[in-house]
C-alpha cells in the first residue's frame, strides 16, 4: 500500500533552515508528481510546492524563493528545503502524492502522510 513517511519538522528560529524529507513506498515513485501541502493552526490547507514526474517545480508566491522542493528517485525520497523560515510558516507540514505524473492540485493529491509540525518562533 501507498506509504508516505514526513520527518525533519521542529523549533527553529525565524530567519533560520530545516529540510523536510519524506520516504515514500507502494507505488512506482518516480512516475508521480509529489507535493507540499501545510496547515496551521485553525487554518485551512495551503498548497506549498509541487514537483512533477519530469522535474518540473513550483512553489505558492508565500514561499517562492526560499522553499526548494527535490527528489532522489532511487532513493523514493522527496525534500523541502526551507530557508528563511518566518512565523507564518509554521504549521504541520504533509508530504503528498499527486495522482498524475505532471502534477494538478489539492483535488489531484490523493495520499497524504501524517504530517510533520514545523515551528518558527523566536
């Protein structure tokens, strides 16, 4: 069965890094468009950075030039490399499995992982 696995969330000071990873198994991984999504306390679902099949990335304008999304296809891992973390960052962080291999939207996201909690507070 599809499993996708979050870790590297914590504390961290705003300004400050962490890198995401999440492990992913059940399915043929690098033929699926993976994704970020978070959700902060009492919020709804933000859609964070995209990353299809063939490479392609995006990012939400909130984030957009200081999160990087990667994969190691070999290794079925994808990474959200977080710099320049602020307080409206923090929230719990899901790793996600698009549906298609180019990448859609939240309605294309048909796995999720737990979640890992990120936290930017000083």
């Amino acid at each position: 069965q599809v499993q996708l696995v979050e870790s590297g969330g914590g504390l961290v000071q705003p300004g400050g890094s962490l890198r995401l990873s999440c492990a992913a198994s059940g399915f043929a991984f690098s033929s699926y468009a993976m994704g970020w999504v978070r959700q902060g306390l009492g919020k709804g679902l933000e859609w964070v950075s995209a990353l299809g099949a063939g490479g392609t990335t995006s990012y939400a304008d909130s984030v957009k030039g200081r999160f990087t999304v990667s994969r190691d296809n070999a290794k079925n891992m994808l990474y959200l490399q977080m710099n320049d973390l602020k307080p409206e960052d923090t929230a719990v962080y899901y790793c996600v499995k698009d549906s298609t291999y180019y990448g859609g939207s939240l309605t294309s996201y048909e796995y999720w992982g737990q979640g890992t909690q990120v936290t930017v507070s000083s």
